[in-house]
C-alpha cells in the first residue's frame, strides 16, 4: 500500500499544518465537511430537497448506483440538510442498516419519532398514520424517509403501504389538495429490487409513486481532478496538492470511481506527510493500489479506524 516508513500522529498533524492543510481532506468525516457532489449527486440531492418542499403524491425518487460512487455521503448530507431547515417541514428519517423487516422499519422510524414503544406492528403503523396526519394538518410537516439498504419485498410492500397515506389540505379559493404524509428516497446499488419493476412485476405501485429515478454514471475526469482541488482548497491550503501528473495518475488507477479515489489521495497524503517534500507527486503513489470492495460485503465501503463498520464514502 505504502513503502514509506508510517509517522507518528503528532508528526503527521505538524505534517499537515506545515502542508497548509487544516485537515486530510480526504477522509470522510461524519459531517461532510469536504463532499462537494458531483454532477449526478447534485441532481438527486436538489429534486429529493423539491419533493420535500412539494410533497407530491408521486413521493418516491430512487437513485441507484455502483459501489463507493458516494450514495451514502449524499444521503447524510440531505439528512442533515432537512433536519437543519424548518422551512423545508420535514422530519427527516434515515435507515442504513444492513438488513430490513417490517417489523423493525415501522419499529426504527417510530423510534426516531419519538412515538411510544408499541408491540404490536399493526397498531404501531396505525400510532405513526395518527402522527403523521396531525403533524401535517397542525404544522404543515412530513416525514422524509431515505433508506440506504438492501430491502425485501415484503418490507418494500410496508413502505409502499406507507408511501399512500396523504392528506387532503384545504385551501381558501380553488379546490383542496392533496399532499403525501411521507417522501421517500431509496438508495442502493444496481442490484436493488427497487431498481426496476421487472423484478417484482407485482409491485405496479412503485411506478405509480415514483417522483424520479436516476441511475449515476461515472463521473468525469475533470470533474474529479476539480474534486480534488476543491477539497485541498477547503482544507485551508491554497496552492496545488498534486503534480499534474499524480492528479491523472490517481484519477486512472481509481477508475473514475470517486471513493476509490478519495482512499487513494488520503494514502497518498500520508505518504507525502512521512517525506520533507511540499507537493505530492508521482514518487508518492509508488506502492499503492487501489482498494477494491469485496463482493462478499454488502456494504462494499471503507471508512479509515473503520474496519468493523464499514460505510460507503468518499
């Protein structure tokens, strides 16, 4: 991965702070702090933020994306977003464990409410209907749901069943309208049951509720090469990181998969901490290869001092 010598903590923070840099900008931070979303990010981030705003009845949108492409980065940042902004009124709920049941969704997103313990799941639904409905009538509120995990059929049937409750709002001149109690954003990879009706022909309803579906591409190489300056930038340094040609040579062994990448520059960057040297280059990337997500892990992520929860970033 590396063949220069690892430096202590304390020589590799003076490290950094000599480099002008506040922070690795290339670590991701549970606050986001260096994401800045690329072209298909930033297209899912603003229509989840509009039908937040509009609360349509078509209230899902779908983005669906391979491996360490940044989907859960997105989804903490509109989680933050939505609960940091009241005139959004939304209460945002976000899902990310690995593995979904009925049970445990009604049970998780009661919980986050804050509604009262109930054993019963048909009767906690019927608690979380009566919520909702008041928090819309009296305060204009809904609830926004992202469920960053693989999900079953039958759990997607009790989000679908969900995802139909509105409410009628009248208004002064003109007829009521109609607007969803709850909106959705589902996250996952191309292999999601969500991705495509065809998979579960019987799910007609998820078409009829979809708001917006996107799949991501791969991003370009300008934009990641302006990714990474961007970042470095944020980090407090204004001069160039990176030679040219260490920029193109991450870009190329990554694959133009922005998470690949970000485990790169952030190897890269301590390589570069453990030499004398003010700009990382070529010599700084001998060693390193790119890490690859294993099959076998649903997750498919890393997060650095992470190992036993792995979560996508990048």
């Amino acid at each position: 991965m590396s063949t220069n010598q690892a430096v202590s903590p304390v020589q590799y923070h003076k490290r950094l702070q000599r480099l002008g840099l506040t922070d690795n900008p290339f670590v991701p931070y549970a606050d986001g702090r260096y994401f800045f979303p690329l072209a298909d990010q930033a297209i899912s981030y603003n229509s989840a933020l509009t039908l937040v705003v509009e609360k349509p009845l078509k209230n899902i949108n779908i983005v669906v994306a391979d491996p360490l492409m940044g989907k859960t980065q997105l989804a903490r940042r509109l989680y933050d977003r939505v609960n940091a902004d009241d005139s959004l009124r939304a209460t945002c709920v976000l899902i990310s464990v690995r593995t979904i049941t009925p049970a445990n969704l009604v049970k998780t997103i009661s919980s986050a409410l804050g509604l009262p313990h109930i054993s019963n799941n048909a009767e906690r639904m019927n608690a979380l209907h009566d919520h909702l409905v008041h928090q819309m009538r009296e305060y204009g509120r809904s609830l926004f749901l992202i469920v960053d995990s693989e999900i079953n059929l039958d759990s997607m049937n009790v989000l679908l069943e969900i995802g139909n409750w509105h409410l009628e709002i009248p208004r002064s001149r003109g007829k009521p309208i109609n607007k969803s109690l709850v909106q959705f954003l589902l996250v996952g990879r191309r292999t999601s049951p969500f991705q495509t009706e065809r998979m579960f022909p019987q799910l007609d309803t998820l078409t009829i509720q979809t708001n917006n579906s996107r799949t991501w591409g791969t991003p370009s190489i300008l934009e990641l090469a302006n990714l990474l300056q961007k970042q470095v930038k944020a980090a407090g340094r204004e001069t160039p990181l990176f030679t040219e040609g260490a920029i193109d040579m991450l870009i190329d062994t990554s694959g133009q998969i922005p998470g690949k990448l970000m485990q790169l520059a952030d190897l890269a960057l301590r390589n570069l901490t453990a030499s004398s040297d003010p700009v990382i280059s070529e010599k700084h990337l001998k060693g390193i290869v790119a890490l690859d997500s294993s099959p076998d892990d649903q997750r498919g992520d890393y997060e650095p001092d992470m190992a036993e929860e792995l979560v996508e970033e990048y």
